[in-house]
C-alpha cells in the first residue's frame, strides 16, 4: 500500500494522465489501435467531464498505472445520461430506489497487473459508495472476444448461474445485438469462469448479477454484459472488508 498514492479526482491534468493509461490498455494493447476517437494518445469520451476518476500513482515513478472512472446516478441524470446507455436499455435499472453508481473505464497498466490494483481501487470505490450513500453498482464487463462460440459459452454458463430476475433485466438497443448466439449451451461451469476477465470474476465474486444478453461493441471489438451489484446483497464479509456495514444497516432501514 506504501508504494501507491490512491485518490479520486475531478483534477484536469489528472484525469489526462488517466486517459493517457487508458489509451495504451484499451486502444493499444487490447485493441491493436483500431478506435478511432481518441486524439493525441489519450482514451476520451464524452462522459469524462461528468465522472469523478479514480487514479493510482506509483510512488517509485510517479506514474498512473491504475484507474477507474465512477458516474453518480444523479449526475448522470442532470446531464449526459449513463455510459451504458449507448449499448443498453436502461430502463429497469433507472428505476431503482436511491442513488446509483456507474463504473466504468477499469484498467491496469500491464506490468503492475499482478500488483493488486483493483482491490485497492475498490477499497476507494466502497469508500465513495459510504460517502454518498450508493445503494446499487452497474456497469459494462467486457469479454475481448466477438467469436459466436466464446460468448455464447459464457452466456450460457452466466444465464444459469447468476443471471437477474425479470425485473432487473436489460436488453441491447437493436444497434448492439449479438447474431449468432445461443444462452442454452452445455458447458462445464467452473473451467467457463476461471477464462473470464479478472474484472468480471470479481463482481461475480462480490455477488453481482448478469442483466441480460451481451451487446456487441464494435468500436471495442467486445461483448459487453451489463452487471448489477447490490451493496444489501454483500456478504457480512466483504461488508466488514470494505467497512460498509452501518452502511447497510442505514439503506435496510432508509
């Protein structure tokens, strides 16, 4: 932990450093440069302006080498809408009671990957989540495949294991929908999920829920599953780990 500077910023040459890290995970290294709006090597969207950004800086280097990027319902809704939103309808997880938090933009660079970078961005994140009360978590996991077979084994596998209940369901928009796929292949679960991306590993672990059918991002090259993560449904666990108990004492109550 002495070796990092963890932070959560709205700071302008922090979150360039931010999009700078971005740019090399997400359009370099695991998209072969193939997107296309990005400009002066730095990952941006529209969204940005809008979030609050979580950075990680090597102490050694003083370089950022982890970040996050987390988007309050009632921000989102004041002004540009949710990120997921350009892949899926919405509608169901809009509705939910309190306030929300959109996650997003998760990477680490590649040679501090085995250094933890995400638990100790999640220790920020569940602190964030105390500060402003956040009932539910949601946000896009990524397979860095688009093969029908791939995706459709691991859709199958989520569908039966941790898939939502109807109310909590969301579908592509008709621009995102998978061709191809099938939700109902016999697969051996624990191999499926041990080939899952780290990120997606861990909101399962967490006990987050698949929302529905995966959607197409053809800027990314992925399948994208949107997942949904209630902080009352945490473990006594995890709750004591990331020091959320009172907090869900509060929203049982609230």
């Amino acid at each position: 932990m002495q070796d990092f500077e963890i932070k959560i910023t709205t700071d302008h040459q922090e979150v360039r450093e931010a999009q700078q890290l971005r740019f090399q995970v997400f359009n370099l290294e695991l998209n072969k440069g193939l997107r296309s709006s990005y400009c002066q090597n730095l990952d941006v969207d529209d969204f940005d302006p809008y979030c609050e950004h979580i950075i990680v800086r090597d102490l050694k280097s003083k370089e950022v080498v982890g970040t996050y990027r987390l988007l309050l319902g009632s921000q989102a809704r004041k002004h540009i809408g949710f990120y997921s939103e350009r892949e899926f309808d919405l509608a169901n997880i809009k509705k939910l009671p309190g306030e929300i938090l959109e996650l997003g933009r998760s990477c680490a660079r590649k040679d501090f990957r085995d250094k933890a970078l995400i638990p100790l961005m999640w220790e920020a994140i569940a602190q964030y989540v105390k500060e402003h009360e956040v009932r539910y978590l949601f946000g896009c996991g990524s397979l860095y495949t688009t093969e029908a077979q791939e995706v459709s084994e691991c859709f199958s596998m989520l569908k039966r294991k941790y898939y939502a209940p109807e109310e909590l369901r969301v579908r592509p928009l008709a621009g995102c929908r998978f061709s191809g796929i099938s939700d109902s292949l016999e697969v051996a679960d624990e191999p499926i999920f041990l080939k899952l991306p780290s990120l997606i590993k861990g909101y399962l672990r967490l006990g987050a829920i698949v929302c529905g059918p995966p959607a197409f991002d053809r800027e990314f090259g992925t399948a994208d599953f949107l997942v949904l993560l209630d902080i009352d449904k945490l473990s006594a666990e995890y709750l004591r780990r990331f020091g959320l108990m009172g907090a869900k004492v509060r929203n049982a109550v609230g």
